[in-house]
C-alpha cells in the first residue's frame, strides 16, 4: 500500500531532524519534530518507530554522564557490578571459612556461593578486565541476527565467564601444587579471591578510563 503524501512529508522531517539535530532521545526527537510539522505526538512517534524497524532512522540511547574522577565513578551505578563481585566474593570466603560442612540448612549456602565462586566470579572478573566494555564479537553478530548488541554482549560475557572460569581455576590448583601450601581449601579459597580482587579492579579502572570524558591538552 503506498504512502501518503502526509506521511511521505512526516518520514522526511522527522530523517532530517536525525541527521540535523542528532537528538539523543525519541522524546526530545519527538518534540523537535512536533514543533515544526505542529503533528499529533502520536502519529509522530508511529513514525520513528516504523523509520527504526526499516532501519532509515538511527537513533543512539542516552548515555549517563561518566565521572571524571575514579572514587567518583565507584559511587555511581555504573560501578555497581563491581561491588556485587567483590561483596559476593567476600562473603563465599568468609562462609567457606565459618560454615562447617556439616552446618545444614547453612552449608547450601556455602554450595551455591562455592558454585559461583568457581565457575563464575574469576571469569566474569578476568573478561571485564580484558573488555571493560562490550565485547567486540557482539558488534558483528548484532548486525547478522534480530538480536540486540546488548543483548549479545550479555550472552557472549556469561558464556566467556563460566569458560575462562574453568580455563582459570585449574591453573591455579597446578601453579598451587608446586608451592609449600600444596592444593587444599584455605590456599585454593584465597588465591581464587585475590585472583578474583586484582581482575575485578583491573576491570574497573580500565571501564573508568575508557569511559571519562578526555581532558584536553593546554597548547
């Protein structure tokens, strides 16, 4: 069915406003076009959201401002899976250490904190220090599926981390069996945890650094 002309105008306006403007949202894109085509906010947003599924229009989500400074950028949400990595790391340490394994209900606690503190947290921690932000396998596959780039980088992550989760804790058990302390629980538990630690910083920094606005150079 062809358009009309009315909507053939309304895509034009609305494709200039993007390339012009460069709105950072579809509310303030939205109001821009509403104030020069005087249309209904409705039929407006119908527009955008056909222009988007016919990938005519572009449009990027705001971002949340990045702190400059690093004790800054801890305090915000975007720090916030580092502090559940640590908090959770800590607290499989220090149940691991105070629950005995014969302490039921609690020693489930002490099995599931374990689970993910082998098979998940020095993983998780090792990939955000190798990508602090999106993996780059997911910009290329987002282009070839339905599926959305975040959605990717989330699914690639999980899989990366239980990966070199395994790949990781092994290596330590080989490395921990040349040592005086040999391979038993308390070495195991604190090499895992500092392991985990130095990553997890390293992760976060590196996010921090790659995500602050740059000063400028005085010349």
């Amino acid at each position: 069915m062809p358009k009309k002309p009315a909507e053939d105008e309304l895509d034009q306006q609305i494709i200039r406003t993007v390339e012009t403007e460069k709105p950072e949202t579809i509310q303030h894109l939205i109001d821009q076009v509403q104030a020069l085509s005087s249309k209904p906010k409705q039929e407006i947003l119908d527009r955008i959201l056909q222009l988007q599924q016919t990938e005519r229009i572009h449009l990027k989500p705001a971002q949340t401002a990045t702190p400059e400074k690093l004790t800054s950028y801890l305090r915000s949400n975007q720090a916030l899976w580092y502090w559940i990595t640590m908090t959770l790391t800590i607290a499989t340490a220090i149940v691991v250490f105070t629950v005995p394994e014969d302490a039921f209900p609690l020693v489930y606690l002490r099995y599931v904190l374990g689970t993910a503190f082998v098979l998940w947290l020095p993983g998780y921690a090792f990939t955000k220090a190798l990508f602090p932000q999106n993996l780059p396998f997911a910009k290329a596959l987002a282009r070839s599926s339905d599926t959305s780039e975040k959605e990717l980088d989330a699914i690639e992550r999980i899989a990366l981390s239980v990966g070199m989760s395994i790949a990781l804790v092994p290596i330590v058990g080989l490395l921990l069996n040349y040592t005086p302390w040999g391979i038993r629980l308390t070495p195991i538990v604190l090499s895992l945890l500092a392991l985990t630690t130095i990553f997890a910083t390293a992760g976060i920094i590196r996010e921090h650094q790659t995500r602050a606005p740059q000063k400028r150079k005085p010349k």
